[in-house]
C-alpha cells in the first residue's frame, strides 16, 4: 500500500481498495470495453493474448477513467469551482469529457501553438482553453495562475492516488473477463497506467506477472528500473506520443520499481508495424502507444519468457491522426 | 417464400426458417460481433444508429457467414468433393477458410493477374489456387472445368440459398441485441447481404423498413428498382470494390424488389468522408464498402425520412489496403 502526498486536495491512499472503489464510482459514466482477440495474434505471439480495447473508451483512450475517478471524488465546493490541468493530448480531452459528464467546471491550459484541432477538441467537450507558453514551466506556471484566481483542483495526467486508481479499473475489467492470466503488459509514459494496473493485478492475484512497455527513444521507467533510482531523460522521441514522458511520477515509481518484472523497450520500426498488424488483422484502430505494448509481445525477447501461457495486454488508446501514418501509402 | 433454382447440389428453400436453421448450422464457427454505437454518429444521423461489426468476423467481412453455412449444408458425399468458387475477394477468402475449418477442400479460380497478397490469402487458409484469364467469362470457364474434372459444389459469392441464408444471420444477431430498430440500411452489390436481412428482419417483424445503399459508380440494384426489372450496368466503378456487382442475383432480385423501400445511391466522396469517420470516432477498421451504409445514414435524404427512431446498419467488411486509403497523407 502506498500512501498518497498530502496536498490541498487529496489524501487517498493507494490501495486495492481504491482500485475498487474508482470501479464503483465511475460505473455507467465509464465503458466497460471489450476484451478481444485474434488467432493470427495468438500464433505470432506464441500464447494467448487478450486485448482490453481501451480504444474504444470514451474520448478514445483510458485516460477517460482516471479522469473520471478524479473529478468523481472531488468534495462538491472544489467541485463547484473546478479541474484544471495543462495536457492537451488524450488526458486534456478526457478530463474536459469527464468534467462535462459531471458538470464541473474544466480549464485546460495549452501551448499558444497548439494545433486548432485539439483546442477544438477541448472546446467541444465545454471546457476553456487557457493558452500559455510553449514549454511545461510555462505550462505549469499558468496553472498556477488560474488556481490562484479561481481556485478549484489541479488534476495532473498521471501522478495522483484518484487517476491512478481509475486506470486500474481497465485490469479490474480485464481479471473479471480472463481470471487465469498469466502475466499482463502495459506501455508505460508518466506510469499512471501501469502503477493501477499493477495495484489492481497484484489485489486480484498476487502471483501475476506485470511487464512494462516502453520505446527506445521514451525509456525513462527503463533507465530507472536499471538505475534503481526515478531518472530523467533529456528529449523523449517516438511516434508513440503518449508515451512521450521525461520521467515517471513520484506515485507511479515506488509501484513500478515493486511490482513491475521488467520492462522491454521496443523500435519506431517494431511500434508501427504491430500497429499496423492490429489494424490489419483485428481491425482495430490504435494509436502508437498501443502499439508499443504489441510490440513487445511480439518480440523474440519476450516470447522466450517461460511461464506464461496467457497474457493480457491494454489497447491503451486510438486517437491517431489518420493522414499522418508511420507508412507509406502507395 | 422464394423457392430457390435446382441444382445439382441444393434444393433449399429460402424463407425466415432458413435463416433461423443456418445459425444454429454456423453456431460455434461464426462469431457473433458486436453492435457497436457513437454518441457522435448518432447526434449526425440524427437518431440512434446501432453497428454490426462484421469488419470483426473471421475474414474480416460477413462472407464468412453465408460461406460457412454453404459448406455446412452439403451432403457429406459432395463435400467429400469439395467447393469451388471464383472470387479473389472477401467471399473467395471466406469460403477457403470456411472448408478449411469443416475440413472441405476448396479450389478457387482467380486471374493469373491478380495480387501476390490476394494469392497468399487463399493458400494461407489451405486452398488451392487455379488460374484462369481475366475476364467473368475466362474465370466461369475455369470452374467448369474443375467442377467436370474432380467434381465437388460450386458456390457462387451471393446467388445461392445457403449463402443468403447465411447472411440473413448477422440481421438475427442485431435483432437479438437491438429489438425495437425501426430501419435497417445494408449495402448492395450483388445482393446476398441484404435479401439475407430482408428474409431475417421481416420474419422478425414485418413491419420493419429495409434500405438499400449503393454508390452512384455501381447501382445496378437501384437501377433495376427503378426499371422494375434486373438491369445490367457495364462497368460498376467504386471503392467500394465489394460491391462491384454488373448486376445483382436472380434469387437476390425478387426479394429486393419486394422487401427493400428504397434503395440511396453515395458519392465517392461520401463514402471515403463516411469511412473515415468510423476510422476516427469509432476507432473500427471498416473497408469502403461498409462506408457506403454509413454514408447513406449520414446523407441529407436518409436523415429526413420521418418515423425512423433507431436504425440498424452494418459495418460489413473490415479488409482495406492500409497503404492505399482514400484520403491523403500529410
């Protein structure tokens, strides 16, 4: 059990419990996704293989869940006043969603040069859009700004007791449907996601193996697991712009560092081509996070692991811009 | 009732007892898809739009359906024989995997041009590949002959009872799921989808409206509704290549003319717009020719036909080039 930092507005703990307690909460505001599957992906990856199509989640990925959970628990006075966070990517849009779902006030901060379509986004879910600087200080600082005028809760992407219990949700679904797992991969940006799975995993069935996904050029949960230390890169690079971390959370690292096995780094070239192979053989749009979790089950590497006959793995999200694909069309 | 033409092979009858008979028949080989649906779909259609995802069934399209329960009615004699078609497309594809899982043996007949990848399917699922010269009349030429030299069923892609029966159960399944549709829309291209759901929905409840969508570039169906008779048009021109039908079924026919209301013709453009959009929203990998039910629903005419509440329609492929889309890349 990991206790939470205290701030002004939270002091959860982090826990099964909660894991469960998120699952209560968001229930018919959130989509129980399906579980899918596919024979060629079977063959390729030498053992069964059960996808949970958060894909398919409301704003299309699970962010949708943790966002949810957080905006849920809010004490209704900070309610009444609001969320504010400063991600404009699949985070952003899930909590402008979650918040008009529940009619709370939501501020996103963005970049002054972020592209009109996902201001638009954002706008389209009724919350504001605030702009700010280009970089996450600047970002950060304009948070600061609209707590301070306006008050209400920052709820950050991913390193928080109420967002993190929300995406273990997705395993909690994912264990009801396939109890004799095996082993589980998830991708791995910040760590929001692989820190509930791993809480909600571990709760269900102690014995179960959690492996981390990660690019090659986004490895910062690697570099710690080796370092035995939080470590920070420098430029984050990959297709996989979900993934696109500097470092894992204070929250995320202690439960990554416990209960995570190891953690596989995969190419640009092994993400889009298991991307490609979920579209082509599952007919599933996802985006290149997704794929990264693919990938790595794909690889050699990990189809020598001994052990594991069944394994499940998180179709993390499917926002993809579709005229800017990693290959060529002819 | 349409009673069917006499064969050497079948003498089936083609009415709702047929239909209900081909479920329980593909029970356990076919899978049964998901209805899925979208809040953004629905605010465009302007009503509640429920999907049947056949993009998921084994082959990637309903063909599976009408292929499976084709093999699974014959006599244990002329299966023995085996099946034969000459479809390189989704049907072709359907049919091989389907013998191979009832363990029949299949030959399909296809051009000596057609594509490496189209070949490997076929073999991949254990058929044997006969080439034939290019033209419909080189490819019927061919089967003949296979059919004289080593006997066995010839199954056509959608003039056959079994096939149409077949079909008819993708509209059972959405029926079960989704009661009360007021409408249906299904695409045409020779006809065994949607005299298939004409025979299950009306057997469901005749008072329920079936539509018929076709692109502009290949409206042979809509051509002979106007005729009121079967028209035969040169050369049908889509990207929606599912639905490249010169003209539809002599079995398909009477039950289009008789059941289907009205039959919406789409642009090109409407379809790649439509396509697209179920990429987008939906996160589902759907081929053109699904894109043109889709199209239909969205279109200014459809969307002000009165006394529609909930309409069912279905995604019925999910087999696209990926590096061919039908949009452009940035």
């Amino acid at each position: 059990m990991i206790r939470s930092v205290t701030t002004k507005f939270i002091m959860n703990t982090l826990d099964f419990a909660a894991v469960q307690a998120a699952a209560k909460r968001i229930a018919g505001h959130v989509r129980r996704t399906p579980v899918q599957t596919s024979q060629t992906l079977d063959r390729l990856a030498g053992r069964e293989v059960y996808c949970k199509c958060e894909n398919f989640q409301t704003t299309g990925s699970f962010k949708y869940r943790g966002a949810t959970n957080a905006v849920g628990s809010l004490d209704p006075a900070l309610a009444a006043r609001g969320v504010v966070t400063h991600s404009s990517g699949n985070h952003g849009q899930a909590l402008a969603r979650a918040a008009q779902a529940l009619g709370v006030p939501c501020v996103v901060v963005m970049p002054a040069a972020a592209s009109r379509i996902k201001k638009d986004a954002i706008l389209g879910y009724g919350a504001s859009v605030v702009e700010s600087g280009p970089s996450l200080t600047d970002r950060e600082e304009v948070v600061k700004q609209v707590l301070a005028e306006r008050g209400g809760a920052f709820v950050p992407p991913f390193d928080h007791p109420d967002v993190i219990a929300g995406q273990g949700t997705a395993m909690l679904e994912l264990l009801e449907e396939v109890p004799d797992l095996d082993a589980v991969v998830a991708p791995i940006g910040g760590g929001g996601l692989i820190s509930g799975f791993c809480i909600a995993a571990k709760g269900f069935n102690p014995k179960i193996r959690i492996f981390g996904a990660e690019p090659t050029g986004a490895n910062a949960a690697a570099l710690s697991k080796q370092a035995g230390e939080r470590v920070q890169i420098s430029t984050p690079t990959s297709i996989a712009d979900g993934l696109l971390a500097n470092r894992i959370g204070e929250l995320t690292w202690p439960v990554i560092r416990d209960s995570v096995e190891q953690i596989f780094q995969v190419s640009e070239e092994q993400i889009a081509a298991a991307m490609r192979l979920i579209w082509e053989r599952m007919k599933l749009v996802i985006e290149p996070s997704a794929g990264v979790g693919i990938a790595v089950i794909l690889s050699e590497e990990f189809r020598a692991l001994p052990g594991i006959k069944k394994v499940g793995v998180v179709l993390c999200g499917g926002n993809v811009a579709l005229d800017k694909l990693p290959w060529k069309q002819n």
